[in-house]
C-alpha cells in the first residue's frame, strides 16, 4: 500500500510486514532479517501448565476489507483447523484461534494502522496464553536513538556491541565492553529497564540520524490492555525493536495469564495502534521528532474511539455509552466522619469480580479514567456489555468496588451520583511506614555500583531501574538488617525498597527487617489490626511475629509462598498490589517498646522477596489515638 508518503509491503497471504519506506530510506524495517522476521504479531501459549511456545499469527487468506480515495483497510486472515489438535502427527498442534490482522493507510497519514481480532469459539479445548504482542524490527544502522518518555531516552548499543558484553545474573542483562563505543553513559543493556506502566506508554519509539527520521507506535486507547492502567510491560530493546505489548505475564507472572477452560468461547480485538513516521531538516534538533509523536498521540486520543475501522467488532463512538459520577472517601478517624472528595483517584469499568480483582483480570476490556480534585469522574467511550466500577485512591489504603453490575448499552450514559467510599480499617492509626501508593518509590533506593551504573536512570525517580540494586542490600546491611524505629527513623532513607535475601557463601539466607515502636498502653482483651500491603513480590513468603525473635518460635502469621512478578530483577518499583490484614491479640503487645519481626522464610535466589507499599498498625476498634 502506498500513499504518497509511505509505502508499505506485507507478505501474502501471511501478513508480515517487510517493508516501509519513507522520508527518502527505502526500508525502514532490518532487512539483514528473514522477511516474517521483520513487523509482526505473534503470542505465547501453552497447551500443558509447565509449557510454553511462541505462536506467530500468520495469516493463510488475504482479503481487501476497504479500498477508497480515502483509505485502503487490508485482512490477512486464518481459521483453526480442529482435526490436528488430536492428530497424533501434530506434536506441536496450531493454537486453538481463530485470527483476523488488520491494517489501514489512509489518506494523508505518514504511516498506518494495524489492530488484531482473535475468537475461540465454543467447544474448543483448554489452554493458557501468556503474551500477545507486535513487534517491529529496524535497521539497526539508522535507527540508535530510544524515546519512551520526556526522561527516559538514550542512544543504544548496538546488537554487535550487546553480543561482546558479559552476560549478568539473567540473560537480559548485558555489561557492555570498554569497546562498546557508542554511549559510554550507558553500561547496562536490559530490555527491562525501558518498562513502563500502560497509563504512561502511550507513545514510545525511534530514531535516525541521518536522515533524521522517527518510527513511533501510538497506543491511543488502553481498554485492550490487560489488567488496568498501572500493568508494566515492555516498550523496546536493543536490535532496535519496538514492541506493542497488550497482555502478558511480565510484572504480574501467572494471575494475569488468560487461562481458558474446556469449551470456553471468546474474542477479543486488540487496537487498532498507529505507527506514526515523521522527519526533520538535517540541522533540526532530533527532539523535535519526539515533541512531534508526543502532539501526534494526543490528536489520536482525541480521535477515539476510531470512526474509520471497518470491522463490526470494533464499535465506533454511538455504540458505546459512558459512565459519571463522584468519588467520596468516609474514614471513620476523620473528626466528624466527615467526606473528604476523592481526588485523582483511578476510577474503572471492568469483569465483574471482586474488589481489585481488575489487576488480574485479562480475558475483558476495561475503562479508566481519573477523578478531577473533588471526585468528580466521566468514562467515556465504554463498550456495550455489563461491568464493575472499580477505584481506588492514592493515599488510601483498600480498593473500591460498586455494589452492583452496571449495564452499558449503545449511546447509554449512566449517572451514579455519589459513591462511598469506605476505607478499609478497624481502628484510628497509632503509626504507619511509607504511603498506600501501591509502589514502592518512597522508600530507599540506592545508587547503583558505578559498573552497572547508566546515566539516564540517576535521578531520584528513575534509580530504581538501574542494574543490580538487590545486591546493594548485603553492602549497605553487611552485619544487620534493616531496624526501622518508629518516630525517629525516615523511611525515605531507613527503609530499603525492596526486602530481599542476603547472600552467604554460594547460598543465601532469608533476612528478618525489625519494626521497634512504644505502646502508652494496651487495650486488654482486644484486638489490634497489621495492615501490610505489599506492592510486588516473587515466590515471597512472609512471616510476622510480635515481640519473639524468629529462632524457634512459630510465627503468629505466615503468608505462605505469593507472588511471581519478579519484579524485583525486572527493575519494576511495583507488581501486583497484595493486601495482609492481621489481627493481633492484646496478649502479644507491651505496654512500651515492642517490636514486629518480619522475616522472609524462603530464600534461594537474590530475587526472591517482596516491596512493600505500606505498613500500618492501627488500635483496637472504637479506640481514640
């Protein structure tokens, strides 16, 4: 397809894209790679739970949707074939899925278009998909320099430089070599580090010097993104490589994986992205490009959702209704149990389930927004089908859920009016340790060793993505774990982010991190309530006793193994958000110093451990501070 500004080549009938020329480059993408090696989708499945394959969606019919002055909407198309699931010559079968790829150019765009609808139909057998995603590889000669946000860009190594660097404690990590000249600023290469949260990935690419040309992929909408806003996913990596990530296991491990069951029917359409092209003068500053695709994004947003796709499965703007209301927040310690508005709270429709179950949920859509600084909120542009509303609210510990399903039906708009928000606490606050957040980022984060150390991640914000960081742990705490005292130590800078294992020899040892604080008094007979909510955690079992060291006595409470986000190597400041509520009986505490010992029982890697995201003890019921 060509317009006059971009020419795009597919193979046919598979739909692989191999080719796009503009702005004077004849081939944009890397031609050193096969042509279905080049732009194309592809998932991760697994038939069996400790498998997994890489499935590209090929397609096996070709099929012109659209062609007009305007635009041309193309369909490259395959059916499952069910008599090889069972066929003893098929070891490895096809996945169970019915694919349509889709891609439009349009009149005037420098670029075009591309969404994927995928449908099992009823019937069909058991399986779990792990990953689905786009990918497009460029030429690695031209494309060097990565922009993911205002902050995070770079000139990267090169795919040759990356080879002769020393392989880290993962395969993803590379020290690069003192002959690995290109960005002497850059010591790591980690596809991990350029992660970001889905709510703020919706615009990420490349580009050329010479001639100054971009290659970006706008993602305008997030509501076939899986498991909400702040999901983490890759963007990009050294190759150069652009990935649009719509689900996958990364930063949540096997909750978010879409397991279906015997029979289940199901579709979904992925899109449509855009990938948008633009060039500069020679003598132009490159940002430019980057200022550019950010302008770009934003009138893509405006426009959603799309007037201009054809399928019947991707409805327009009169088919979907909205969804307002306002946010409020009752904590029963505020004087008067007045209502405070909920302010910039996220606020979302997704699955029916339980309160937070939508950072699991990966089957549906979901709509989000934020409420404005007194809790008012508008979901536009929601799919017709029947939801939960969702919220929850930075600095207030707990999830939200409305009590009832709501409906969206075409051109509805549903009007909730106020909504409660009750907090989740049994008693006042006698002291809490970070902020209910749900990261981790307003604890201590280290520098990292200068070797692994990369320039673009030295400020405060960005620390936690540099290389290593949980090995900085033993360095800091060589003789003792952390000790927090409550009243006299800073989080900011007592508290290390991540609670790791330590490394003794060739094994490593869980760590126990102590919580001293004094009692005026203790109620007796009564109950006190641990809230520990947990920001990320990886195969983490936690165990919290009250005044009796770990070393023979039995813990008072134990989460047992959770987590897989692996978060922790991924140089995520968040995973999946876990909530441990713990009922302490009178009989533990003192009145006068006390102390919570939490121990992480498990350790077999450096990896294993958990974030925290808040800590807070709170009195008895009905007890003033």
């Amino acid at each position: 397809m060509d317009n006059g500004i971009a020419k795009v080549t597919w193979t046919r009938p598979g739909g692989e894209v191999t080719g796009i020329r503009y702005g004077g480059v004849k081939n944009l993408l890397e031609t050193q790679n096969k042509e279905t090696n080049r732009g194309y989708w592809d998932v991760v499945w697994a038939r069996y739970k400790n498998e997994s394959s890489v499935f590209g969606l090929y397609g096996s019919n070709f099929s012109i949707i659209q062609q007009d002055e305007n635009q041309t909407e193309i369909s490259f198309s395959t059916r499952w074939n069910s008599a090889e699931w069972n066929s003893s010559a098929a070891a490895h079968p096809s996945l169970p899925i019915n694919l349509d790829k889709r891609y439009i150019m349009r009149r005037g765009c420098p670029g075009f278009y591309s969404y994927l609808i995928l449908e099992r139909e009823a019937g069909w057998p058991q399986y779990n998909i792990n990953q689905i995603r786009a990918v497009f590889k460029l030429n690695g000669q031209r494309f060097r320099h990565l922009a993911v946000s205002d902050d995070m860009q770079t000139i990267m190594p090169t795919a040759e430089e990356r080879a002769i660097g020393q392989r880290l404690d993962y395969k993803e990590a590379v020290l690069l070599s003192k002959s690995s000249d290109t960005n002497p600023l850059v010591k790591v290469d980690d596809k991990y580090q350029f992660s970001t949260d889905y709510k703020d990935n919706q615009v990420h690419g490349w580009t050329s010097h010479d001639p100054p040309v971009g290659f970006w992929m706008i993602i305008p909408s997030n509501e076939f993104r899986t498991a909400g806003p702040v999901k983490q996913d890759l963007t990009s990596h050294t190759g150069p490589t652009t990935l649009g990530s719509f689900h996958s296991s990364h930063y949540s491990g096997l909750d978010v994986v879409i397991a279906f069951e015997d029979g289940e029917p199901w579709k979904m359409v992925y899109g449509p992205f855009y990938i948008y092209l633009n060039s500069a003068n020679q003598n132009d500053d490159p940002f430019l490009l980057w200022i550019d695709a950010k302008n770009q994004m934003l009138e893509e947003v405006k426009s959603w959702p799309y007037e201009f796709v054809s399928s019947e499965d991707f409805p327009k703007g009169d088919q979907r209704g909205s969804v307002k209301g306002r946010l409020l927040v009752r904590d029963s310690c505020n004087a008067n149990d007045t209502l405070i508005p909920g302010g910039s709270a996220w606020i979302g429709l997704a699955a029916p389930g339980n309160a937070g179950s939508w950072q699991c949920e990966a089957k549906g859509y979901q709509f989000w927004t934020n409420s404005d600084g007194d809790g008012y909120f508008e979901i536009r542009g929601v799919r017709e089908g029947t939801y939960n509303l969702y919220a929850w609210v930075p600095g207030i510990l707990g999830d939200y859920k409305y009590a009832s399903d709501i409906s969206i039906t075409p051109g509805s708009v549903t009007v909730m009016g106020d909504l409660i928000f009750q907090t989740l606490r049994s008693g006042c606050t006698l002291w809490e340790i970070g902020l209910p957040e749900r990261t981790a980022a307003e604890f201590f984060v280290p520098s990292a060793a200068s070797k692994f150390s990369n320039q673009v991640f030295e400020s405060q914000a960005m620390r936690y993505k540099q290389y290593g960081l949980w090995s900085r742990y033993d360095e800091l705490y060589p003789y003792n774990d952390v000790e927090y005292i409550v009243g006299t130590s800073d989080y900011t800078q007592d508290w290390f982010f991540a609670h790791v294992t330590r490394q003794v020899n060739d094994s490593y040892v869980g760590t126990t991190w102590q919580i001293k604080f004094t009692l005026e008094h203790v109620v007796p007979y009564s109950r006190y309530t641990l809230r520990i909510s947990v920001a990320a955690a990886t195969r983490a079992s936690l165990q919290v006793r009250f005044n009796v060291a770990p070393g023979g006595h039995p813990p008072h409470f134990s989460t047992g193994m959770f987590g897989s986000d692996n978060a922790i190597a991924r140089h995520g400041i968040h995973g999946l958000n876990w909530l441990f509520s713990i009922e302490v009986y009178s009989g533990l505490l003192y009145r006068g110093e006390n102390t919570v010992y939490l121990t992480l029982a498990r350790a077999t890697s450096p990896f294993q451990g958990l974030m925290y995201d808040y800590i807070r003890l709170e009195a008895p019921p009905e007890t003033t501070t």
